[in-house]
C-alpha cells in the first residue's frame, strides 16, 4: 500500500534534502581530497617517507589553565554584551568547538567562541553564565565526549544536557538552541595520547547516546543537530580524513562541520522556524587553530 504525501509530514522532507546537501558536501571533499592525493610530484626525500598528517598549530593560549580561560571566556563575552553585534552566534562546548577555524566558520554572522579545551558538560553548565548578557540568535552546544573519557554515566551527561538546555531557554528566550551530537572517535586508527581510553568507549555507545540526545532536545524544543552519521565510516568510526589523531579534527573535517552549520542554520529551509531578519555585519571572537594534548 502506497503512501500518499498527505500523510508524509513537511518536516520530513526538508530533512531528506539537508541530510542528501550534507551528504554531498562530504562526498565532494572526499573527491577532492582523493584527487590531491593522486596528484604526481617530483619524487622527493619528503614523499618518499611516510605521510605526515597536517595538523594545525598549537595557539598561543594552550597553556592556560582553566580559570585562566574562564577569564577570557568572561572578558569576550563582556564585549559582546557591552556592544551587541547581529546576528550572534556562541559556540559553547569542549576543544572541538573551541579549535573551529574562525575562517572556516559559516559568514555573515559574528561569532562568539565560549569552548574549552577539557570542557565536560558539568563544567559547561556551570559556566553558562559567563554570556548570559549577551544577545545571541543562535546557540551551538556540543559537549560529552569528555565525560565517556572521565568515565562519567550516561545518566548523568543528559541529566546535565536537560540542565543546560533549561538553563539557556530561561537567559536566551529569544535564541535558538542547536544540541549537536557527540561525534565518534578514530577507533584502533586513533593516534591519540589517551588512545586506550578511547577504545574503552564503543562508538556504539556514542550513537545511543546520541539517539537520547535527540529526544531530550525535541522534549524540551530545540533544534538537534545530527552530525554523527556525516563523520563515521561504515565501522561506525570517525572518518581518517577528518581527524588528525582519532579524536580532533582536521580541516576536512571542520569543513563537514561547517556545511551543517549554514545548512542547518538557514530559516528558508525550514518553514516551521521564525524567519530571522537580514544578515548584517561580518565578525567573530575566537582562537586560531590548534589542539590541547590531554582532553577535548
């Protein structure tokens, strides 16, 4: 029996036509990046030796510790309370968030950067207010793989997904809320430093999480941002070319990321969401690329 479009909801459909445009956008940067590789050079003592995998540098704060970056994390978002920008936008997460080239972060939107390196989500709720005077539009949130490394519950990283979640519908009323999926590891690929911690979480673990994520965001009525299934092979682990150790990212990767971030992000393609006005002016607060070497 066939099933008419009356009884397929709208929603449906422009969920098929973001997830194909991400699809897409990965097969794309595949092709290319298969196609560099192919590219014949001169034979040389540097290709003849094993491939090196790019990876960014470290930047100038990856030695601060904590409080030193709640500082700056609280100094950046006073600026951005004392003289409001359009079009806000806050990354709010652990290193993965924090390490977002600011080049390759989506345009026409002024970005606030409130990551730390480490960060689990007990510490991002207990720092939520740091930019609570600020006027953000939009709200990106990606935090948990720190806590599976800690050895923290499920119980408990969703209990405090719930709280965050509440926390920033009762300050932010007027922003929208993205919850993003905690993104799979490299596996027995990862050339991490905790490797073997990461190996004792079963990316498996990850998708049911994940899947548990998705119904405490639509509970509480925020958007859920599935990046998962757009980073992991068919093993279900994250991807080699988006990462440069099984667990940050490499700019292929923040590449993947930053295509769901406009798709996802643009109110024309979903007619269920308030339009938001025209895009102003262009600007960002963050940190130049890098990697902390013990946690996210």
């Amino acid at each position: 029996m066939s099933i008419s479009a009356k009884t397929f909801p709208i929603w449906g459909f422009f969920s098929l036509v973001t997830n194909g445009l991400l699809m897409l956008a990965i097969a794309l940067l595949i092709w290319q990046q298969q196609k560099l590789s192919n590219t014949v050079f001169p034979p040389t003592a540097e290709t003849v030796s094993e491939p090196q995998v790019a990876q960014p540098e470290l930047g100038p704060r990856h030695q601060l510790n904590y409080q030193q970056w709640v500082d700056i994390l609280k100094s950046e978002a006073k600026v951005a309370a004392l003289n409001p920008p359009q079009h806000l936008s806050i990354l709010a997460g652990d290193s993965l968030s924090l390490w977002f080239p600011s080049e390759l972060l989506p345009e026409n939107k002024y970005w606030l950067n409130q990551a730390i390196s480490g960060e689990t989500s007990e510490g991002l709720l207990k720092r939520l207010d740091l930019f609570d005077r600020t006027q953000p539009q939009v709200i990106f949130v990606m935090i948990g793989i720190n806590d599976l490394i800690r050895g923290v519950s499920d119980e408990v990283i969703l209990d405090n997904h719930r709280q965050i979640i509440s926390y920033l519908h009762k300050m932010h009323p007027r922003a929208e809320i993205f919850v993003q999926s905690i993104l799979p590891h490299g596996g027995q690929e990862s050339t991490w430093e905790g490797r073997e911690r990461l190996l004792a979480i079963a990316n498996s673990r990850i998708q049911q999480l994940n899947q548990q994520l998705q119904t405490i965001a639509t509970k509480q009525g925020v958007q859920y941002l599935d990046l998962y299934p757009l980073f992991a092979n068919q093993e279900g682990n994250l991807r080699p070319e988006f990462t440069t150790d099984g667990l940050h990212l490499s700019p292929e990767g923040y590449m993947v990321w930053r295509t769901a971030l406009q798709i996802y992000s643009q109110p024309e393609l979903e007619p269920h969401r308030e339009k938001v006005g025209s895009v102003g002016g262009v600007g960002s607060v963050g940190r130049q690329g890098g990697q902390m070497t013990n946690d996210q």
